[in-house]
C-alpha cells in the first residue's frame, strides 16, 4: 500500500473551507474537548414522568372496563328486561355460558366459540386493545370481579323495597349483609385467582385461589353486639316513663330537690370551687338549685345538657369539676331516697322506677360514648400510642375508680376489667403496632428495615401500620360493647368473627370464571402439548 499524506486525506474528506489540520496538534487538543451535553430541564422531565403516569393510568382503566364488559353490559339488559331479577340473570350470562360451552366441546369434540370471546372481540373493535401481559391480564380480571360484583349486590338491592315481604325481599337482605366487604373482595379474588391460574397453568389452582381469598376476607377480628337498643331508644323510652309517672302524681319535691343539689354545689368548695373565679358552674348551680320548674324527665335532661357543656370547657379544672358534679346529679336522680319524691299510684310508682332503670343504663352507656369522643380529642397528644392508648388509659381509670365502679352491677364490672385488659390479638397487635413509623425513633427503624431487607422490609413495615390500626379497632370494639351492654342492661349477644364468610366466599367464587382468561390458558396448553 501507497504510503499516504494524512494532511491530504483530511483536505479530501473536509469542506473547501476547512483549514489544513496537523494530526499532532488535532491529538493534542483532545483533552480540552468538552461533549455538548443534553439539556433538559426540570419541567420537560416531570412533564414527561406525568405524561406517563398518565398513559398508565388510562391503560389500568381501560383495562378493568373490558374486565367488567363481561358482566355489566348483560346486567343492565337483564334489568331492562326483568327488573332485578332479570339483572342477576343477565350478570351471570356470560360466565355460564364459557362454562356451559366448554363442557359441550370437551363431551362433544366441538369448538363453539366462548361468549366472553366475543365480548373480547367487540371489545377490540371498539378500541379497547386486548392484554399484553400478565399484569395486564391480572388488572382486566380485577375488573371482571368488580363488575360481577357490583352488578349482582346492586340487583339485590333493588329486591328490598320499602314494606316489602317475602321469599324475595329477604333473599335481598340476606345477600347484601357487609355489602361493602363484598365489593372490596371481589376483584382482589379475581386478580388472585387469574394470577395463580398463569403462574400455575391450572384453572382449578386459579378458582381454588379465589376462593381462599374471598373466604379469608369474611372473618372478623371484632365481634359487635347485637340487639342493644340505641341512645336515642334509651331516651325516648326514659321520658315516656317518667311523663307516665308525672301523670300518675310522681315526681321529685322540687323543694327537696333544690336543697340537695345545693348540698352538692357546697362539696364541690372540697374540690376548690369558688363562683367568681368558674361562673359557668355557678350558672349550672344557680339552675340546679331553682325551684320554679318541675323536675320532670324534660328538665332533668336540660339540667343535665348544662352540666355535660361545662366538661367541655377548655379550661381542666372547670372540667373535673363539672365531672364531679355530674356524678353527683346522676347519683342523686338514681337512688334519691323515697321522701324526696311525690307518692302516687302504684302504677306510677312501678313507672317511676322502671324511669330510673332505663336512665341508669343511659347514663352508664355514655361513660363509654364519651370514653370514645375523648379518643378522638387525644389522637394528637398520642401520636406515637394513638387514640388506642387513650382508650386504654381511661378504661383503666375507670377499672381504678371504685367510686364510679359501684354504679356498675358484679357482671359490668367483671366487662370492664377484661376489656381494660384487653385480649392476646389486643396485647399482639399493640405491640407490632408500636413500631408502625408514626414518630422519629419508629421511621427510622421501619427505614432501616427497608434498606437492609429490601424484599421482606417495606412489607414488615406495612404490617405494623396495620397491626396498629387493629389494635385500635379491637379496643374501640370493646368500648362499643360495653356501651351496648349498659343500654341493653345485661351481657349481649355478639356477632360470629366468621359470618361474613359464605358471602364474600360465593364472592370469590363468582369472581372465578370471570378471571379464567380462557385464551391465554388454551394457548398456554398448546404450547405445552407441542
């Protein structure tokens, strides 16, 4: 080969414009080369992460509308045709009729083409592209199971019509019990049962997944009493009892009444009351001590509004004192000695006594109605505990008070004491609870976690935030009960923790056909077979 001038090459290859380069000084320059780098600033690239954020988005949506394409279509025109009825039969159309048609071609040696094909099929020539994926097939079978779902408790509904009687109505009732349970479970059994089907290649795998999951869904940690009349109930009965003894000459001495209260208004000096400096329990006394009005059960509420408006007041000890003060009220209108009240009939009497009855179990229920409205008020002083550390404190204090656990009976005090224990779940769930990252300490522990474990760790971490979430159920579960079994005024019966399983497990199932993607798992077959 020729020998070659390096100069002329670099004349030939260059514009007629372009200098003549020595190939030493074009080296040398090289290290003070600086590439032009690619601009793009701040707002192009969140531009771009919303945009496909976006797009995601609307795939996921169009994605769970071809999954419940399989049954909302067919419900609608079910219910056009057959009211709710109709509805049911029209959402499980398509379901039965894959499962109808793939026994004819498996006895038969046919090939009838499945009715969710050809929703599929309409599906895509509307534009809805079909399921790439795996996930994308597990997010269309979400959708099948919230759509069946939705479409089946909806027709159910619309069986309970107001006054209505029968097989029908109460079949209604019956199916839409933890209706929301139900409608939460659905399409995580759908999504479960299809990903198990594609990882297993098995269908049964698939419905046996659904299954579990709907079934699992239906127990409970709480058990909620049952048939415990509400507050509202309490009152209205308190007042009708006590108007019937009114009418009957029975009725507090409103003179005797006013010297008592004022005997009240005395003791409380013991507590460190003085009018001027808590106007607002001087005002309650003032009205309390007022013999003008008749104490009927109307008055005694009002007085005792007056009383419950002051333990409101931010001011703590203007609150302890209207809590003394209403202990004493209550106290007073439950066990005032007979000369204290006007004799009447014996009917009245008896009325007058079942009065007092049916306000005692209202004022111990609202012990714990108030026990739960302060958890409430203390979630920001507990923000580490949450309001499942102020339930526990007060049900302890209360469980400590032997003053106030007189008012209870030997079976509500033995209620109390278990509940301000508090169950194993209880102690469980409390404490994983306490490493939910709520506060510094436990957000760096959780973050910790996560980077040394960074499979199992954000998991862990999500754990405690939901073991902490039930404990606090748990405990607000038993604050409930207590405050039914004082309005009920004896040990009430408690819902089943497992209840809600047959119909979030039929959920699960009902989900099953709907998530069996019938093309892939064929398709997968034959790859198998060949």
């Amino acid at each position: 080969m020729a020998d070659t001038n390096v100069d002329d090459l670099l004349n030939e290859i260059t514009s007629s414009s372009a200098k003549e380069q020595n190939v030493e000084d074009l080296l040398n320059n090289l290290g003070t080369y600086t590439p032009k780098k690619s601009q793009s600033s701040i707002t192009s690239e969140l531009g771009e992460t919303f945009k496909g954020l976006t797009n995601k988005g609307a795939r996921q949506a169009e994605l769970i509308g071809r999954g419940m394409a399989q049954t909302v279509p067919s419900t609608v025109a079910g219910f056009e045709l057959g009211g709710p009825i109709g509805a049911l039969v029209g959402g499980a159309a398509i379901p039965f009729g894959d499962t109808l048609n793939s026994i004819i071609n498996r006895v038969a040696g046919t090939n009838l083409r499945m009715p969710s094909e050809v929703v599929s099929s309409t599906m895509g020539k509307l534009g809805y592209k079909e399921p790439q994926t795996e996930a994308e097939r597990v997010v269309e079978a979400a959708g099948g199971g919230l759509g069946g779902a939705s479409g089946e408790l909806s027709s159910m509904f619309n069986l309970i019509k107001p006054g209505a009687t029968g097989l029908l109505p109460e079949m209604g009732k019956e199916f839409t019990k933890n209706a929301g349970r139900q409608l939460a479970v659905a399409p995580v059994a759908a999504a479960g049962g299809q990903l198990t089907s594609e990882e297993t290649g098995s269908p049964f795998a698939g419905l046996l997944a659904s299954l579990g999951i709907g079934a699992g869904a239906g127990l409970s940690p709480t058990r909620k009493a049952k048939n415990a009349p509400t507050h509202e109930d309490l009152v209205l009965e308190s007042k009708n009892l006590y108007d019937k003894a009114k009418s009957a000459g029975v009725q507090f001495d409103t003179n005797k009444f006013a010297d008592e209260m004022f005997n009240i208004g005395t003791n409380l000096r013991n507590e460190g009351y003085v009018k001027a400096a808590y106007p607002g329990i001087g005002a309650v006394l003032d009205e309390l001590t007022n013999v003008k009005n008749p104490k009927d059960f109307s008055e005694l509420q009002a007085l005792r509004k007056m009383i419950q408006g002051q333990q409101k007041s931010p001011d703590p000890q203007t609150r302890s004192l209207a809590t003394s003060l209403k202990d004493d009220f209550d106290n007073y209108v439950l066990n005032a000695p007979p000369s204290h009240i006007t004799t009447g009939t014996s009917q009245g009497m008896k009325d007058w006594a079942d009065a007092r009855n049916s306000y005692s179990r209202l004022k111990k229920s609202e012990i714990f109605d108030e026990m739960l409205a302060n958890a409430e008020l203390d979630k920001s002083k507990f923000t580490q505990s949450g309001a499942e550390n102020s339930m526990a404190m007060q049900l302890r204090n209360l469980a400590k008070n032997d003053k106030k656990m007189r008012t209870f009976t030997p079976e509500e005090q033995d209620a109390i004491r278990d509940a301000a224990k508090g169950g194993t779940m209880q102690q469980l769930t409390k404490f994983f609870g306490r490493f939910a990252p709520t506060g510094p300490v436990t957000g760096i522990f959780t973050g910790e976690l996560a980077s040394q474990l960074p499979v199992i760790g954000p998991a862990l971490s999500m754990g405690t935030v939901g073991a902490r979430n039930l404990a606090t159920n748990i405990r607000k579960n038993a604050i409930e009960n207590l405050s039914a079994q004082m309005r009920l005024g004896a040990k009430p019966e408690l819902t089943s923790r497992t209840g809600a399983i047959p119909l979030t497990a039929l959920q699960g199932i009902t989900a099953a056909p709907s998530q069996l993607n019938m093309n892939y798992l064929r398709d997968l077959a034959k790859r198998d077979q060949q």
